[in-house]
C-alpha cells in the first residue's frame, strides 16, 4: 500500500465557493489528508498601494478604503492618522471621538460579516442571512452619515467629511439596544449547536510562538494567549480615554476565535455606547485651511482668501514636509498599518501598507498541515482573510 | 390477466409521474421555505406565487449544452445518473401508499409491488443508487467529483448497518417484512412511540443516505465544489438531482410506514391524503435542518455511525426482542 | 410468484424508459450547436488548467472500515428472518440471538479497541 503513494495535487480556488474572493490553494491530498498546503496570491492586485503616489494625499483616502473593503473606515484611519504624523497635527475631540465610534462601528459590521460567512463555509446557510440584515443597519448609518455605504472615505487629513448628521444619535441608540439580541441569536444557532463547536474545536490550531513568529494579529493571535490590541498596547485616536477589555483565549484554535470576535463585537458595543453618550461639541476638523477645506457656504461664497485656499486643495492639495510615519491600528482582522514617506510635494513617495490579512494568511499551511479538507475550510474561515487586504 | 396488466401499467404511471411532480414542486417548496427561513421571498417571479418555476428549472435544463468533458469514461459517465434515479424510482415500488380502492369492481391495492419481505427489497434498491453517485464522481476525472463519490461511499458504510438494525425493531412489533402488514399491525398505535429510538436512528440515517444536511458531505458546496456532479450539465445532472429528492420522498414514505402508521387516519381524509401529509412533515423538517444545521466533518460522521447509532440500534432490538420474547401476549 | 413480481418488472421497464427518455431528449435538444473548445472540455479544477491529472490509482483510506461494513452487513441481514420469526421463537430465539449478538459483540470491541472504525489511518 505504501508502494502506490503519489500525493494528489488539487487546485482549491481561484473560483472555489469558499476561498472567499480569489484565493488559490495548491493542495496535496493524500486521501482527505492535506499533506501540504500553499497559497498563492495575486489574483485581486489592485496596485492600491501604487495607485496612491499618483494621488494628493486627501484623494489617496479613497482607494486606502478599497483594500480591506469589509472595514474601509480602519484603513482610513491608519492612514489619515499617518499623515497628520507627518503634519504635526492633532485633531480636534469631537473626530476623535467620532473617527473611534465609526471605526468600531465597522468592526462590529466586519465581524458580522465573518460570523457569516464563517456559518456558511460550515455549510450553516441561514445565519449569514441573519448577520447581513444586521450588518445592513451599520451601513445604513454609515451611509447617513458619509453617503456611501461600502467605501464611505470619511475620515479626512485634519478632520472628517462631515459631521453627524440629525438623528443619528437616536438611530444608533436604537442599534445599541437590539444589538445584545443579535448575538443571542448567532450563541443560540451557532455556539449551543453541537455541530458547530466540534467544527471547530481543536481545528486550525497554532501555537502561540509560531503566531508571533509568523507575524499574526488580531483575534487570529489573541486566540494563542497573546495579550496584544494596538488600542492598549500603542493608543491612537484617544483610545486611552475609553473602557474596554481585551479579550483572549488560550487554546489557539477556530473555535477560540469565534468566541474572540464575539467577545470584540460586545466590547465594540461598549465604546461606541461611550463614545455616542461622552461626545464633545466643537468642531469636527482643524481650522487650517491650507490642509481642510474651508467651509463652503459659510466662507468660500463669501470670503476670496477663503476660495483661493478652496481652490488651491482641490486642485494641488497640500504639501507635506519631507518624512516619513508609521501608524498602526487595530482593525477587525489585527493590525493594519500605514507607512507614508512625504519627499515635500504635495503626493505621498510612497504609501506601503501593513495588512493584517497577507499575514494571517501565512500561517495557513502551518494550521492544516495533516488535517482534513473539512478543517482547511473551518481554517480559511478561521483567519478572517479579506482578499483585497491580502493582495492590495 | 389484460387487466391485471392494463392496472399494473397504469399504476406505475401514476407513480412515476407523481414522483416526477412531486420532485419539481419539492424543489420548489424547499426553495420557497429556505427563503423564508433566510429571510427573502423565494422563487416568485414564474407564474402566481412562483408555481411554475420548476417548470421553467426543467426547460431551461433541457436546453442546456450537453458536454462531455474530455477524458472521461464515456459509458459509465452516461450511466451513472440514470442508475441514480432509476434506484430512487424502483425503491418506491413497494412503499404502500393508501387503502386499496376499487377499480372496475376489483380490489386494487395502492402500492405497486407486495412481496414478502418488502422491507428488504427497499434497503436493497435504495442503496443501490449510490453505484450512481460513486460511479458518476470517478467516471467524471475530475479531482473534487472523485472526492464526493469517495465520500458517498464513506458514508454509506458508515449509516447503513445502522439504518438496517434500526428497524429491526418494528419487525418484531409487526412479525412481518411485509410493509402491509406492518401498516396494518399500527391501527391501534404508531410504532413511533415504543419505537422512539429506533424512529430516531432511522430518521438519522435516512438524512445520511439521501446525502442532505448536515450529512451532505458528498457534495459539500463549500469543500467540493458540487461534489460528484461537478461535471455534469443539463438534464445529466438533473437525473442526480431527482434521484435525491426522489430518495427524500422514499424514506420520509418508508419512515411514515414503519412508524407513523403509513396511510392510516381519521376517516375525514382519504388514505392516501393521510399518507401524503405525514410524508410532507417528514420532508418539510428535511428543509428546516438543511436550513438550521452547520455541516458534519467527514471522520467525526464515520465514528457517529459505528460508535454511537450501530451499538444504540442493536441494543434497541434487542431490548424489543425480549420484550417480544417474555411480555408479548 | 410470477405475478407479484411482474408489476415491479413492468414498473422497472418504465422506469428504465423514462431514465432513457431524459437523457435522449437532452441530448438532442441540448446537442453543441458549436465545436466545443479544449479549454471547455477540460475537467473544471478552480478555473486553473490542472498540471496534474488524475492518475488511475487513488488511495482510499477507509478500505479497512468498507471491509468491515461487508462482515457486519452481511450480520444484520440474519436479524431480519429471526425478527420475523421471533414470535415463534420466543425464549430460544432470544437466547439464540443473545449468544449471536454476544459473538458480534467481542469483534466489535476488539475492532473498536484497535481504532479500526478511524476514518483515516
């Protein structure tokens, strides 16, 4: 039996149900057995990272949103953060504040999303269903509030797009308080489903070294014991000003994640309720005309100075004196972080990006090396890779 | 004799376009329920309430470019769906489907056969359609069908030795293999109630043998692609399509005989109404646990079968057997 | 005996006809209006040309436990006459199968304790 071995060797992907989006796995197969297990990557380049060097630093927000395009408000905030490094610009309270409550918004919709389609790769229709309609409230008030729903780009160098608008308060109390009802739900048809634990108990598994050696972050190094969110570790934005926990699981496995993401999203929950209820007046950008625009109605159909300064961002946008900044922040899938090198002109030198997707996903054949089939898919699941992260 | 003919002939008609129409509808209704449960309308836009979406499913699959991809067994990929479905016809052939009627002043039984030991026969033929699946996923040369039509294989042997001892129980109850008699021996009572366990691992395998979820490993979407039918189009693949839904009918008609009483019922009804119902309950919580339920992992449903349902099922017939032996009138 | 099987034949011929009637009517109607290409003919694999194809040979790992399930089926078919008959049989029936049951039972732990059901060993 031993004599007859050749392994066989599947393509899972690029057009595979559940590689979620473009992902292609060369796999060798002894059996059901995944002997080996390598990803290859590349299919959803988009050259984000190239495309912003041709763009003035405000209009690089726009296609920062498009990489990891489940939590587009996370990918803003590394950068815009970034770039008011490199500005020497502290924003006021009130975007803080709001910038934190959108961004955990948009974790609690990413990690929607993953409950999801997390159920549906386990071959649990319904719940994804469950989780979009949830999810669809988010996006309705980040789209009242930004006008888009997927790519909102709201978050701006020295402020936001625009502030609140009425009613949102309410709209969001309103979402704070059914939202404990969600997550009963996903506990009652997911965690207390006998099926679903012994899916992911003890699969996808990964020591806690070799996630620290791999690079990993977020709820995927959480799970291993590692006691790291940017949030506390490096705060930004005023996070320091916030109550939360961060929590963490010990065994490292598919099943510890899951619980992970639903421990963040009521931790989430928790900040945006702080931050709705402890939201300071004043105003919501940097009165600094040569970085934010000047108001429309109030100066620019009044004042000349104020038109020329108008005119003069949207056409050049502003410069940025020579260097170059780091920012991190924890997004739903770990840390994603933005490297801005400024050489003086009004164009980033370069803008590379630290997703936490193409790290994750290393780790992948380390986690189902010698498992089932069945496991590689509770894996994918597992890691949460957004592909447009992974490839940018 | 002719007419003994001209009725045996007219009653496989009936059957097999009753099960014909009941598959597209089933499709149907499935689909209509599934969406409810997830929270959208389901099929509505062919014809009043979507009623003629199977309809439009079935022409637009006939149409469907035939291709035969290259490499393949040609013979044994061409047979393998109609061994399908013919499997999942003839196992019907018994299942008694309501009281005899009259027909031209003759007695006629509704059920197409009555041998013996119909309760064997069922078993045999019903198992018989894997061949199809087994044969259709290696036949294909395509890597994820061979993975489902292993797949099937596997979880053939893991539930059926189960499937076949649960039952043994209601032969005790009954004294018979005939299905008949077992229908008739539940006048008083459903076998379901001093059979509860044996009703329980029946059911369970029953979902494993007709591949649905959570045992729907064969052609898990998100593993295999489709599983053993990957590469079939059109109306090939509609045979596999059938023949599932096809066995569905057949073993939620096989559970209502052995333990729901098969056709009996308050008179209010016609037999085979009553009968038709509780095959409809059946069918209806086959789509509530596709709609509810994650999916199995492949080993975890190999050891369930041999560890847990095999050793329940023997001890239930053995528990009914000595009840039959020391308390039975 | 002829004739109670003779409705399962007819039903079977028909059967038979209707299997042979789909698959004729599709291929007629769903004939290639076109010379199919190679790229489409290829067995699907993710939308990747596969570099390697399937080899005749493919190790299935639960040969072990399809083997038992031929010994163990072969079993439960005895059960089916004895349950039949158990009326008759009652005390000696019991006993009878007690002792069958009681040899089945020592395989079956004996395969159990050697992990023989393992779905992959």
């Amino acid at each position: 039996m031993a004599a007859e071995r050749r392994p066989l060797i599947l393509n899972m992907g690029p057009q595979h149900p559940s590689t979620h989006g473009v992902l292609r796995l060369v796999l060798e197969l002894d059996g059901e057995t995944v002997r080996n297990c390598e990803p290859v990557i590349g299919y959803l380049h988009t050259g984000i990272e190239k495309t912003a060097e041709n763009l003035n630093y405000n209009q690089a927000v726009t296609v920062i949103d498009r990489m990891d395009y489940l939590s587009p408000l996370t990918n803003n905030l590394a950068y815009v953060l970034a770039v008011e490094k490199l500005l020497h610009i502290e924003v006021p309270a009130r975007t803080r504040y709001i910038r934190v409550l959108f961004c955990e918004l948009s974790r609690i919709a990413s990690h929607l999303v993953w409950v999801g389609t997390a159920a549906m790769d386990m071959g649990a229709m319904s719940v994804f269903f469950y989780c979009f309609r949830e999810r669809e409230k988010i996006l309705d008030l980040i789209e009242m509030t930004a006008g888009a729903r997927m790519n909102p780009s709201y978050f701006r160098v020295g402020g936001l797009l625009a502030d609140l608008p009425e009613g949102f308060s309410e709209k969001l109390h309103a979402l704070l308080d059914e939202f404990p009802t969600w997550l009963q739900n996903y506990r009652d048809l997911l965690g207390a489903n006998v099926l679903w634990v012994e899916r992911l108990r003890g699969a996808a598994v990964i020591g806690q070294e070799a996630a620290l050696a791999y690079g990993l972050t977020g709820p995927t190094l959480r799970s291993t014991g590692v006691e790291l969110d940017l949030r506390k570790a490096q705060p930004y934005s005023g996070y320091e000003e916030f109550e939360f926990e961060v929590p963490v699981r010990h065994s490292g496995d598919a099943y510890d994640r899951y619980e992970l993401r639903l421990e963040e999203m009521v931790q989430s929950a928790a900040i945006i309720r702080q931050a709705i209820d402890r939201l300071p007046d004043g105003p919501w950008h940097i009165d600094d005309w040569r970085i934010y625009p000047p108001d429309k109605h109030q100066y620019v159909e009044r004042d000349m100075e104020a038109l020329i300064y108008h005119f003069k961002l949207f056409t050049e946008g502003f410069k940025v004196a020579p260097g170059e900044a780091y920012q991190g922040v924890e997004g739903p899938r770990g840390e994603i972080g933005c490297y801005v090198v400024s050489d003086g002109t009004a164009r980033p030198m370069r803008v590379r990006v630290r997703a936490p997707s193409f790290y994750n996903l290393q780790s992948l054949p380390l986690m189902v090396k010698d498992r089932l089939i069945a496991d590689l898919i509770t894996a994918i699941g597992s890691i949460d890779i957004v592909l447009g992260d992974v490839d940018r | 004799m002719a007419l003994t003919v001209g009725i045996d002939i007219g009653k496989a008609l009936l059957v097999i376009i009753f099960l014909q129409a009941a598959f597209g509808y089933l499709t149907l209704i499935e689909r209509k329920l599934l969406g409810r449960f997830q929270l959208r309308p389901g099929p509505n836009r062919a014809g009043p309430f979507g009623l003629l979406q199977p309809l439009a499913d079935g022409v637009k699959l006939l149409f469907k470019e035939e291709i035969i991809p290259a490499g393949v067994d040609r013979f044994v990929f061409l047979i393998a769906p109609m061994l399908s479905l013919l499997g999942a016809l003839m196992a019907f052939a018994v299942i008694p489907f309501g009281s005899p009627v009259h027909i031209f002043g003759r007695l006629v039984p509704l059920q197409i056969a009555g041998p013996s030991l119909s309760l064997l026969y069922v078993f045999a033929v019903a198992s018989l359609g894997v061949y199809g699946i087994v044969l259709g996923g290696w036949s294909s040369q395509n890597k994820y069908g061979l993975l489902g039509g292993l797949r099937s294989s596997a979880q053939i042997i893991s539930y059926e030795l189960a499937m076949g001892l649960s039952v043994i129980g209601v032969l005790l109850a009954a004294g018979s293999a005939d299905l008949n008699q077992i229908v008739s021996a539940q006048t008083r009572e459903w076998f379901v109630f001093p059979q509860i366990v044996g009703f329980i691992v029946y059911f369970i395998c029953a979902i494993a043998e007709t591949n649905r979820a959570p045992f729907d490993l064969p052609e898990a979407e998100q593993e295999l692609v489709a599983g053993y039918h990957t590469e079939y189009t059109g109306m090939k693949f509609a045979m596999f399509f059938m023949a599932e839904y096809i066995n569905m009918i057949t073993v939620s008609a096989l559970a209502t005989t052995l333990f729901l009483g098969g056709w009996h019922g308050p008179a209010i009804l016609p037999s085979y109404l009553w009968f038709l119902i509780k095959v409809a309950i059946f069918l209806f919580v086959f789509v509530w646990l596709r709609a509810t339920l994650p999916r199995l992992r492949y080993d975890r449903l190999m050891a369930f079968g041999w560890k847990v349902l095999l050793p329940v099922a023997l001890l239930n017939a053995i528990g009914t057997a000595a009840w039959v032996a020391l308390v039975h009138p | 005996m002829l004739t109670l099987y003779l409705p399962i034949v007819i039903y079977f011929t028909i059967s038979l006809l209707v299997c042979f009637g789909i698959m004729g009517a599709s291929r007629v109607i769903g004939r290639p209006k076109r010379q199919q290409s190679v790229a489409k003919l290829q067995p699907y694999e993710s939308g990747i040309v596969p570099e390697v194809q399937l080899g005749p040979k493919f190790s299935i790992k639960f040969y072990l436990v399809a083997m038992l399930f031929l010994i163990f089926d072969v079993e439960a078919v005895s059960f089916y006459p004895w349950a039949v008959l158990m009326r008759q049989l009652r005390l000696y029936g019991l006993a009878e199968m007690g002792l069958f049951i009681l040899v089945l039972g020592i395989g079956y732990a004996y395969v159990w304790k050697r992990g023989g059901f393992q779905w992959d060993r």
